[in-house]
C-alpha cells in the first residue's frame, strides 16, 4: 500500500489544512508513515511568518533532494504561506518538488490526485476522518484583510473569507458522530467571522449554533482580534454552556505609537477596557495573548510598557516573538529594523521570564483544588487533557480515559502544566 508523510509547521491553520491533507489520502487508500523515505507522497506545510520558521522550511526542502534524487518516483509538495503566486521562482529554486500549491487552493492538489487516478478532492469540500482527534480543529474563514504592518499573512492567504454556518456545523455534527469532543474555531480574526456572508451571520450565532449539538462537550475559538471583540461575542461566551471560558486577544504591544505603526487600530487603553469588561462578564475566564518585542523603532521605554500590560493584566498564557522583517510587508519596506538582535533577544528573555512568574503563580493557585478535564492524549505513560481554561493537565490511570471528562485533584503545578491525581 501506497504511504505518505506530511511535516507541518506554524499555526493551526497549517495543523487543519495537513489534515485535510491527510483525510483525502487516507480516502484514497493511502497510509500514513512516520519515516520519511518510506513515503510515495511528501508533503511540508510551510510558515514564514517569522525568518526562523522560513529556514526551517528551507532547510527541511533541501534534506529532500538526495530522496528524491534515489527515488525519483516519489512526489513531493509544498504548500502553506511560503507558496505563493511566484511558484516560478519556487521551482528554479526548488527543482526536486513536483507539486506547489497556495493554502486552500485545493486545485492543484486536486489534479496531481486524478492523474493517478484518486479521488476528486472538490473546493470548499470537507472531509471527516474514520478516528478523529478528541479535540479537533476547525477553520471557519480563510484569509485575513488587516494588513498588520509586520504580517505576512494576508498576502500569502488572501483576503478574508467565511465558510456557511450550516456547512461548519455539519462538518462538526459529522466530526462528533466520529468521537470528536471538542471543537476548536479557527480563523485569524475569528471573532470577524460572518462579515463577509449574505446573511451577516457572526461568531456568536454560530457558537450558539454549535452549542445545540448533541455530543459537543467543549468549544473554543482562536485567534480574536480586539476590534471586532464585541459585547454578544463575549455574553456568548457567558452563557453558552458548551463555550469554554478561554479567549485568545493578541495585543502585540504595550506602546500606543508601536500599535499605531503595526496598525493594530486600538489603543493599550482601549484594550485594557475591553479586557476588564471580558472579566465582568465572563466568570474564571483565561486570556492569552501575543506580543512582538523589537518592532522598528520600539526603544526601552516602549518595551517597558509591554513589560507593564503583561505585569498589570496577568495573562494565562503569552506568545512572545522578536520582530522579524518579512519581506512584502509595510514595516519591512518603509521602516528601519534598528532594534539590534542582541536587545530583541534580552526583551524577549525578559518578557518570557516575568510571564513564567505570573503563570506559575496564576497555576499555584489550582493546588489542591479538582478541576474538569477532557483527556485528550497519552503522554509518557500518563493521561493528559486540558480544562476549559486550557490549562494542560497530566495524571496517571490504567483505565482508558481518552474522550472522557474527568475530576482531577492538583497536586503539583508548574508555569506550564498541572499535575494530580484521579478525585
Ligand atoms: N491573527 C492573529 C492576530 O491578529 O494576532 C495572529 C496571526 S499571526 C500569523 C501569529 C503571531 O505571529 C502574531 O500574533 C504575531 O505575534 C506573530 N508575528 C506575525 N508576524 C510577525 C513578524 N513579522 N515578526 C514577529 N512576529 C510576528
Ligand atoms: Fe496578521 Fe494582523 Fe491578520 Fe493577524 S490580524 S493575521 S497579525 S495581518
């Protein structure tokens, strides 16, 4: 039997897009396999958001020449944001991959399969695994319109689109009937989902939608931005029972000028606004965020106010990236990247540390409590799964517990995980 490999890196859009991927193989009879060279068909889901994911990519390409030169039957194929509309230029430097194709631009794809003779993979058709993971992603736009300053992304997604609520609530329906338990909404501006549909249907319908179906335990969604956060959204997620308390807002920045040249379209006050009306409403909720230290220009006193936000809102979780040039983008043509590597590395290491504190605290806090978790997996001979704050929970059981919510008593907390027994 015919066997593939795909390697992914970058969000969790690329994780649902190797997916999909993987489910259309599947259905066409292949198998999946660890070892590369063993595979007929290679795929890497590519990021270059940042330059260091860009040379991961690179680097991975070129390991696949002297493959493809000792078995030149094999297909390889590249997609994710490195591929855009210059393939050309891909294939001059990249001769030994067969196949590009742009995110979600299923086409091409869908043409390599029917030349040997799988399966028509059609645009916008979604496909639902036999053994679906417990929790499981789903993008519900594509694209984004925002045009941050520093952000590739838009010009190797295209524009923001919506998929229909009735096709993502089927696709979740069917997804439950596999065993899914959880659901996790995707879109880089999830919370603008809808905009773009005859009917203006928006995040908090479909979350109600979603939360009427029978067998759904959890759902969540990621990223929001924080212009299009509105008061239903956040009340949705009060009220809506199966809707874990957990919202991921990027900030970016502490420093209303860096905000204004990313382009962010809010101030750090307006942001501080909207986290503390999130905590009004939203009983126990957890917030994560995103920062970038370094942006062109940023210099000690603007970091210091990041260094603030984080000090002062104490978030659950923070992704901290040291600002990266990205070539196309407005700040990497029009402003100078002065921050030198060196300060960007000791911002960065600055702002990883005072999170770590504040996470280690926030989670010291769950000792000796029982918290609700749903078991997702099974890592190094324990059970782990996550709480509706998305806190990782680790504990030992000889009962299969994957798919089940069950009562944890912490017993041993860390800035990154929890630990404890079955209650
Ligand atoms: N759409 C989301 C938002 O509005 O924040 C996030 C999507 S972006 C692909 C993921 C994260 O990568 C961003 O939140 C940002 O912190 C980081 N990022 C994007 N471009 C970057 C760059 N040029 N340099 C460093 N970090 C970057
Ligand atoms: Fe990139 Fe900004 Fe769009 Fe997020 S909102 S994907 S950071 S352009």
């Amino acid at each position: 039997m015919k066997q593939y490999h795909i390697w992914t890196i970058g969000c969790q859009m690329n994780k649902a897009d190797s997916d999909h991927v993987a489910n259309y193989l599947e259905r066409a009879g292949l198998r999946q396999t660890e070892i590369v060279e063993e595979a007929d068909f290679v795929l890497l889901n590519s990021c270059v958001v940042r330059e260091h994911a860009e040379v991961k990519v690179v680097n991975k390409l070129r390991s696949l020449k002297g493959l493809k030169m000792s078995r030149p039957d094999i297909t390889i194929a590249l997609t994710g944001c490195m591929v855009d509309s210059r393939i050309d230029e891909l294939k001059d430097r990249f001769p030994w991959v067969d196949l590009f194709f742009r995110p979600q631009q299923w086409d091409a794809f869908s043409e390599w399969g029917e030349n040997r003779g799988l399966p028509i993979l059609n645009q916008g058709e979604t496909l639902v695994p036999q053994n679906p993971p417990v929790s499981a992603y789903v993008s519900i736009m594509h694209g984004c319109d925002s045009f941050c300053t520093y952000c590739v992304v838009p010009y190797r997604r295209g524009r923001a689109r919506s998929r229909d609520l009735d096709e993502i609530c089927c696709q979740v329906q069917n997804l439950v009937q596999h065993g899914t338990k959880e659901v996790v909404l995707l879109g880089q501006i999830v919370d603008a989902y809808g905009h773009d549909l005859p009917l203006k249907p928006d995040l908090a319908d479909l979350l109600a939608a979603l939360n009427s179906i029978e067998g759904v335990l959890r759902i969540r969604f990621l990223t929001s931005h924080p212009s299009y956060m509105s008061h239903k959204l956040i009340k949705a997620v009060a009220d809506l029972d199966k809707v874990c308390e957990h919202i991921s807002l990027p900030i970016q920045a502490g420093d209303n000028d860096v905000l204004k040249a990313m382009k962010r379209g809010y101030t750090a006050e307006e942001y501080g606004e909207l986290v503390d009306h999130i905590r009004r409403t939203v009983l126990d909720v957890a917030l994560s965020t995103d920062v970038i230290v370094g942006f062109p220009g940023e210099t000690d006193e603007q970091f210091a106010k990041t260094m603030e936000v984080l000090q002062h809102t104490h978030f659950d979780k923070v992704h901290i990236a040291a600002y990266s040039p990205r070539p196309e983008t407005t700040a990497a043509r029009r402003l100078k990247d002065d921050v030198t590597p060196d300060q960007k590395e000791i911002r960065r290491a600055q702002a990883e540390a005072l999170q770590n504190m504040i996470a280690a605290e926030i989670n010291a806090a769950f000792l000796g409590q029982t918290v609700e978790v749903l078991v997702e997996d099974q890592r190094k001979g324990k059970w782990c799964g996550r709480t509706r704050g998305d806190k990782l929970v680790f504990f030992a059981s000889k009962t299969g517990l994957l798919g089940q919510l069950v009562r944890v008593g912490i017993e041993k907390t860390s800035p990154f995980a929890l630990q404890g027994t079955l209650a």
